[in-house]
C-alpha cells in the first residue's frame, strides 16, 4: 500500500484494526452500564401511601367542619327562599295596583254608564281619583224587585240623607246595582231612573240584565266598584237577604290587612248535568266524572273580597270564564291564585228562630236567608219580620267602630 510516496506494511494495518475493535468495544459497554443505572434511578420504588393514616381525631373534626358547613349553607339558602317569596308577594300586589290605577284612569268611561242627574254625574266623572272607602256593598237587584228593594230600605239599609251620611263618616257605601233592559230607554229603564231620582242608592252597570247573565253582572260590578272606590273591601249580597251591616264591618276589620281575602260560607256542590235541573252545568265535563262536586267556593247569598282580588277581576276582565252558575264562576277565578279562603258561618244564619236564639246569646249573624229558597222565602212580606227579631239594632251602625 501507498499513502503519498510512503510505504504502508500489512502489519502495521492489521494492528491498527484490532486496536479499533478493543476500544469500540470498551465505549459500547461504559454506555449501556449508565442507561441501565439511569433507568435503575428512575425505577426506585415507591412508599406505599395506603400505609399511611391519619389519626381519627382530625377526621371527626374535619367532618364536623363539613357538617357545620353544610348546615350554614342550608340556613342561608332557606333565608334566601324566604326572602325571594316575600319579595314575590309585594311585587305580585305593587303590580295588581298599579294595573288596577291604570285600568281605573284610561278605561273608567268605557265600562261604565251612569244614570245620576246633570250634576252627579258631573261631579263622579270630573274627579281623577277615586272615593276612598272601608266597603262597598253592592246589592244584587232585578228590573221586577222594587218591592224586595223596598222592604230593604225600610228594615237594614239606611235612606237619604242617613245613607250620604254613613259613606261619608264610617266610608260605608251601599248601592243596589242593576244594569239595563235590552231595549235599552224603554219602560224598565225608565222605571229605574225613577226610582234613583227619589232615593240616589243604584249603581248602573253597563250590562244587560237577564238571569243567565249573573256571572257577567258579577264580573262587571266588581270592576265597576272598584274603578270608583277604593275600599279594603268589596260585598256583594243578594236583595232578599237580611243583613246587620254593623256586624258585617266588624267580621271584615279582622281581615283588613290580610292581602287576597274571600269570606263567605264555603260550600261544595254537586256539578248537575242534567238539562231538567234548576242549576244545571253545561260545563259539566269540565269536572271530572258525573256525580263530581264543584271546588269550595262561597255561596251566591252574600260574600266578600279584598281590594285585591276586586282588581284582579278588574284587570283580566275580558278572560275571566263564566260558568251557568255565578258563585261558582266566582270560586273559579280565584281557585289558581294565592287566595285565603275564609268560611264564616255567620254570613248565612237561617230566619227565625235560628239567627234568634244566635242573637239572644250575642252571636249576633252577618247575614240571614232561607236556603230552600237561596234567600228569605217570601222575603217581602218577612223581611220586617226577620229584622224585628235577628237585627243588631239601630245604634249599631253608627256606633260600630273600624
């Protein structure tokens, strides 16, 4: 072998050759000695942690601090439920008011028509805000009861100038409330415009009066009322049923701040779907299977609601439903709504002897009538009668204090 004019021998590479293999292998071995210690390194084993424990002191305080916790969290969350309900419930009555104040503004000329003298009627729609009052008793009346209306002026209900001055004095509003004929400024109409003139105790309603139409004359009466005044309390009573007006306001000042308030006796009757019947329900499907009762709701008599509920109806006038029965539409249109019901069985005592006796052991009842005849049988010629014997007396009215 030549390398650059030098002579190379064959010894001299051989030696070089072997020389190389020792030291490749010696540096192979050096390296696979320390990746194997590395991976020893990396393999050193573990503390077993389950032999580890802690001392049972601390995990009954940790879980009393758990408890306490959660029992804090509890409370708290139950105080804010609270809270959001009662917030809830003042929101719930700030907007019926509100929608009440609006509705009595911008629609009091639509839903009513009034039937006072030049000047009365004047004076109501030229004031802007309505009359302030504790109640306001609306008397349920037909086109063909002057006489019933006529033995109520002359027993319970005060006349003249005795009427001007309970309203004005104790904030006791009473009217008989009728609506109109169908012929509309016929005979019936006038008869009633006759009558106003001599004792000013009615209330128009824009309505049209028929006996099927009781519900829709109730719905009304209550928007109408409460469009003109502004009472705790809005009653609607029957013109055959006796009643003590200084007791009524008596049983209604224990309800005064109580919000969404119906008083009256509370009844459950069946749901007649039988054509032939008095009371019969088309809408007897509704409720269930035949044989079924209504919900509880107070008799037709005589009943009685809060400010409140007075302006619910006044609000969703237009979507109130009307069932055949007007106390069980009424029931219906508060059986959804936080409504307490109130059953006071002295708002329907019977006649003689029953409110008697009542009366001579200082019970003395709300309101008296006979129920096989929803009201005081032959109530024109007994009402004197019932008065003489189960009435408050004279000086109770003006001596009742609310």
């Amino acid at each position: 072998m030549k390398m650059r004019g030098k002579v190379f021998s064959g010894k001299a590479a051989f030696a070089l050759c072997i020389a190389s293999f020792l030291a490749g292998s010696l540096f192979t071995s050096r390296t696979y000695n320390w990746a194997h210690q590395d991976d020893n390194a990396l393999s050193l084993p573990q503390p077993d942690l389950s032999l580890i424990t802690r001392p049972r002191d601390c995990d009954n305080k940790q879980q009393k601090l758990v408890e306490g916790k959660t029992e804090d969290v509890m409370d708290e969350v139950t105080k804010t439920h609270q809270a959001i309900q009662s917030l809830d419930r003042t929101i719930s009555t700030l907007e019926m008011e509100l929608a009440a104040a609006r509705t009595s503004h911008n629609e009091r000329s639509d839903s009513l028509t009034y039937n006072y003298s030049t000047s009365s009627t004047h004076s109501i729609s030229s004031s802007s805000t309505t009359k302030k009052a504790f109640v306001v008793i609306g008397i349920n009346t037909a086109f063909s009861s002057k006489k019933r209306r006529d033995s109520v002026r002359e027993t319970w209900m005060p006349r003249g100038e005795n009427l001007k001055k309970l309203e004005k004095e104790k904030g006791i509003v009473i009217r008989f409330v009728i609506g109109y004929s169908a012929t509309r400024g016929g005979a019936l109409d006038k008869a009633i415009e006759a009558e106003e003139a001599e004792h000013r105790d009615f209330l128009r309603l824009n309505h049209v009066e028929g006996y099927h139409q009781l519900s829709t004359k109730t719905r009304l009466y209550f928007s109408t009322a409460v469009s003109l005044w502004d009472a705790f309390f809005y009653v609607k009573v029957d013109d055959d049923v006796h009643l003590n007006v200084a007791t009524l306001l008596t049983t209604l000042a224990k309800h005064r701040f109580k919000p969404r308030i119906y008083i009256g006796c509370m009844k459950s009757g069946p749901v007649l779907s039988q054509k032939s019947a008095k009371y019969h329900e088309p809408e007897h499907w509704k409720f269930g299977e035949e044989g079924n009762k209504y919900f509880r709701h107070a008799t037709g008599q005589i009943y009685a609601i809060s400010k409140d509920l007075a302006s619910y109806i006044s609000i969703n006038l237009p979507i109130l439903h009307r069932y055949a029965n007007e106390d069980v539409s009424l029931g219906s249109w508060f059986i959804g709504l936080e409504v307490e019901h109130v059953d006071d069985r002295s708002m329907c005592c019977g006649t003689p002897p029953d409110c008697q006796w009542k009366a001579q052991e200082g019970n003395v009842c709300v309101a008296s009538f006979d129920w096989q005849c929803s009201g005081i049988c032959n109530s024109v010629d007994r009402m004197k009668t019932v008065h003489d014997s189960c009435g408050e007396g004279n000086s109770a009215l003006w001596s009742v204090d609310i």
